[in-house]
C-alpha cells in the first residue's frame, strides 16, 4: 500500500492525522536534518499502522515535505 505524507517537523508533540483516504499530515518533534526526521515519521506511521518500521519504506520525497511511503503488509 502507497500513501502520501505531508510531514511537519520541530512540531510541539508528534501526531499523526488522516486527511483522504491514503494521505496523510505527519506532525514529529525532530528537525529535518541528516534524515532524521525521515526516521521519525517512519517510527510513527509503524505504531500508527501496527507494522514493523522494517516493512515501511520511503519512496518518493527524501528532501520534500512532500513524500510518498511504501507499507508492506504481508
């Protein structure tokens, strides 16, 4: 499964919003250097969908804010 993830980083408190049906608003406490904040959004989007970080990964986006995630399922 693909989602779109508009990622919010140095946000006061980490939260996860849904806006269509595969988009997402990522808010993370990290700031956006040496890809941290990456990791960070793929730690949330695991506890969110229930999956192994190891399962998510990111497609699309490295440096946007704008990204794209692959979650497998299996």
């Amino acid at each position: 499964m693909r989602i779109r993830v508009k990622v919010k980083p140095n946000a006061k408190k980490e939260e996860i919003k849904k806006i269509e049906e595969d988009y997402y608003e990522v808010r993370v406490t990290v700031v956006p250097e040496k890809g941290k904040a990456n990791k960070k959004v793929i730690e949330v989007l695991s506890k969110y969908f229930k999956v192994p970080k190891s399962r998510i990964s990111l497609v699309r986006g490295e440096t946007s804010r704008e990204k794209v995630f692959e979650i497998s399922q299996d």
